[in-house]
C-alpha cells in the first residue's frame, strides 16, 4: 500500500504529516481500515469511495489531500496515465499485517487442494528461476516480490 499524492507536496505516510489533511480510500478495503486505525484518530479526514476510479477523481479536482491504495493499482491505473502525470508516491510503501495483511493472495476454493498445490509449484519455480522477477520488472516500475 502507498500514499499518493501530487508531485512535491511534501507529504508522507504519517499522522503528523496527514493531520488536517484529506486522504481517499475505496470504501470497504484494508486501506480504509488502515487509515481508520492509525491516521483518522489522529485528526486526518477519511473520505470513502465505492471504487478507485472515484478516489482519483476528487484527488485530481484538489477534493482530497491524498490518496491511499495498492501501489500496482495506483502505478498502473494512475501514475502511468495522462490523469497521474502530476502525480506520485507519496513516502515509503505501508506494511502492517495487522489492518493491510501480508502479501498478496490467489483465491481458491477449500476443496480445489490439488489447483492449489499446482498454482503454488507453479509460482515458486518461477520465483527461483527468476522468471517472476522478470515479469515484474517488465510490467512494473518496482518489484511486486519484495
């Protein structure tokens, strides 16, 4: 997860430097739980959208101070766009397995063991021979792995 936020504004991923300040997350998501957690407390206002495509809208009409999502989500539907050209990162990307979890996830069903066992050799071998690294380096401008 990553603040964004418009180029040199000098903001981070903090209480102290949110406090005051309006920050965008879809309605429903870690984000939203993260952000209710640890900066709405603080005296940053929280605003909820039903997706992230209404999240950048009010980010690009100066609505929001800021906004919070998946950092592959904001790369690719935003940044690499012509709405997110004044736009970037925002500080360091968040990790807190309490309220965001850890990693990413390929949903199954509790009886489909086998497709999960095959969707799991999968990704490792492509983790060790590096063709995951690979791929992210092509599609992503940071490596979704680490």
């Amino acid at each position: 997860m990553q603040l964004l936020a418009k180029r040199g504004s000098g903001l981070l991923p903090t209480p102290e430097s949110l406090k005051g300040k309006s920050v965008g997350v879809e309605q429903g998501s870690t984000q939203e739980t993260y952000a209710r957690a640890y900066w709405e407390p603080k005296g940053v206002t929280i605003r909820t959208y039903q997706t992230q495509d209404l999240v950048y809208q009010d980010l690009l009409s100066g609505r929001l101070d800021a906004a919070l999502q998946s950092s592959v989500q904001a790369d690719l539907g935003f940044l690499k766009t012509s709405n997110g050209r004044d736009y970037a990162f925002a500080g360091p990307a968040l990790h807190d397995p309490k309220t965001l979890g850890v990693g990413a996830a390929i949903g199954v069903r509790k009886e489909d063991n086998d497709l999960r066992q095959q969707i799991n050799k999968a990704l490792a071998d492509m983790i060790q021979d590096g063709t995951y690294q690979q791929i992210s380096r092509k599609y992503f401008s940071f490596d979704v792995y680490n």
